[in-house]
C-alpha cells in the first residue's frame, strides 16, 4: 500500500513475554519514528531512524525496549519481559527526510495496540 | 526549554458554529508549528503547518491556523463546525536542538455535537 503498514493492530501479551512490532515505511522515505500514545494521550518520542545513520535511541523508556531497521526501510520494535505500564498504542510514522521538517510532514501509521495483562 | 501547551483538553462546539483549538509555544528561534488531526483507533494526520510567509496557513478539511508571533500562538480554526470533525487534535513544534524532532502538544478532544 501507499502508506505507512504496523502489525499486528492489536496485540494481547502476558506479563513477562516478549512482543515484536512491526513498521513498515513509506517507500523511499528515509526518516523513521516510533512514538508511544498511552490512553488517547500525547506521544511519547521512543526511537528515530534517519538513513543509515546511528538512531537516536533518547526516547527508549529502559534497555527492555529495542528497535532495528533493516535495509532502511522495515523497523521492528521490540519489548522483552513486558510490564503492565507498557500498555499502551505503539505508533510509528516516515518522513522523506527526518531533517526536512519544513518540507515533510510525517505520514503515520495506524498503530498497534499493545495489552498485557 | 521549548515547549508547546494546548491548555484545553476538550472543546465542545455546535455543529455549524465556528471552532478554535488553542495552542502556545515556547522556542528560542524562529518556530516551525504543525496542527495534526487524529481519528478514533487511527494514526494521526498531517493538517497543515506553519514554516515562514503569511501568518493564515490554510489545511485540509476547511481547517486554518493563525500563527501570532507576539502571543507566541498558533490556534487551529474552522468557520463552520461539523460532526466529523471530532476528534483528537495535536499542536507540535520544531525541536531547534535536533532539528528532526517534533514537540508534541498533549491534544485537545474536539466534539462537535449536532
């Protein structure tokens, strides 16, 4: 498709296990985001992306949490040993350039939805 | 330190009245402002933004923001209301430190009820 893919939409995970999340990019956009939204709130910055420079890995709330692109272009986020608290909406969103904010605005994807219970 | 405050967390407007949505900032520099709109279990929508020019920026769905640099504003508006419009609305700014950030507002709940 034309926009920004993630999956699984909804995922339902036990305390404990580990959960993988998927982005798959618009193609030929360079600049990766992955943002957290708890309950219908602000987003939260977790990780970003740009070409085949070192992420910025700031946003990362604790060293469970990881992401990689591969080939610059899909992006996996990744939770080991998931806590209740890391409920929430895992959004990812591409740029054409992460350092052309005044001619980019960032397409997003819909989401994943991530409960443990 | 930059920041951006959306001091409403809902705003409820009659279907045809006329809507604004409120947002401040606080940079050093001059800003790059960005409106987004999310839908119920969506991802968020670009609407429109403010780089440099004419201080009226208009969007998509009939939506426009005034960028006001004295009360360092940049409040969304709509003429005329309607029930899809409802939704969850981000403000957000340019961070100048990494130039490829964003600084999010937390959003503001827009209802409009008919």
């Amino acid at each position: 498709g034309a926009g920004v893919s993630q999956s699984p939409s909804n995922k339902v995970t036990e305390k404990g296990k580990d959960v993988e999340l998927r982005c798959d990019p618009i193609s030929g956009h360079t600049a990766l985001y992955w943002y957290r939204q708890s309950l219908g709130q602000g987003l939260e910055f977790l990780i970003y992306f740009q070409g085949n420079s070192a992420p910025d890995k700031s946003g990362l709330p604790s060293d469970r949490f990881s992401a990689e692109r591969t080939g610059g272009s899909v992006s996996t986020l990744t939770i080991q040993r998931t806590q209740q608290e890391d409920s929430a909406v895992y959004l990812c969103a591409s740029s054409k350039s992460g350092t052309s904010l005044s001619t980019g605005e960032l397409f997003f994807g819909e989401g994943s939805r991530l409960t443990v219970l | 330190a930059q920041s951006v405050a959306q001091p409403e967390d809902q705003v409820n407007v009659a279907e045809g009245n006329p809507l604004t949505v409120k947002c401040t900032y606080s940079v050093s520099g001059n800003p790059y402002l960005f409106w987004y709109v999310q839908y119920p279990n969506r991802g968020l929508q670009f609407l429109l933004k403010y780089i440099t020019g004419d201080n009226l920026v208009k969007g998509s769905y009939g939506f426009e923001a005034e960028f006001n640099k004295s009360q360092t504003s940049f409040h969304l508006k709509k003429p005329s209301a309607l029930v899809s419009d409802s939704a969850l609305y981000f403000c957000a700014v340019r961070d100048l430190d990494s130039n490829y950030q964003l600084i999010w507002g937390a959003g503001t709940k827009l209802i409009i009820k008919p």
